[in-house]
C-alpha cells in the first residue's frame, strides 16, 4: 500500500523530532610500535520523537550521518509504509 502525497503530507504535521544524537563508532589504529591513531565512523542516527499519540518513541536510523529533519521524516514514512504492506 503506497501512501499518497496528501497522506504523507499530513504525516510530516504528526511526526514530532525531540532529539537527536549520533552513534558513533570509535576505534584505534596501530601504525607501527608507537603510532596510535584514534578514528570514529558515524553508524547512523539515534532518534527520539512524537508520533500522533505515541510518545517519546525512539528509533535508529542507520547510515544516515547528516541531522536533517526531512530526510529523518521521509525515513520514518518508508518504513510505515513497509510495515503496513
């Protein structure tokens, strides 16, 4: 079931994005004896929103590294759209 263009307009109106942090992966790379270098790789985002009458509903939305609230919305409508097909 696709969701139409003026369904998933009034979907942007109910999703509520609280907060949001980034998850990030942090290692260390041995080069040679001495040399230590520390490293991090963003995983994804962790994201805690309002949908409707769902309250502080929290989500991870995985290899997206920029905070951007219409790509985050966009993503959460896909996956409605996955879950009730």
């Amino acid at each position: 079931m696709k969701i139409s263009d003026e369904k998933r307009k009034k979907l942007y109106k109910f999703i509520n994005i609280l907060e949001v942090k980034k998850r990030i992966n942090k290692y260390k790379i041995a080069v040679g004896n001495e040399n230590i270098t520390t490293d991090e790789n963003i995983e994804g985002l962790d994201v805690v929103l309002d949908l409707y009458e769902f309250k502080s509903l929290k989500i991870y939305i995985p290899g997206l590294n920029i905070i951007d609230e219409y790509l985050m919305k966009d993503y959460i409508i896909e996956n409605l759209e996955a879950i009730f097909n």
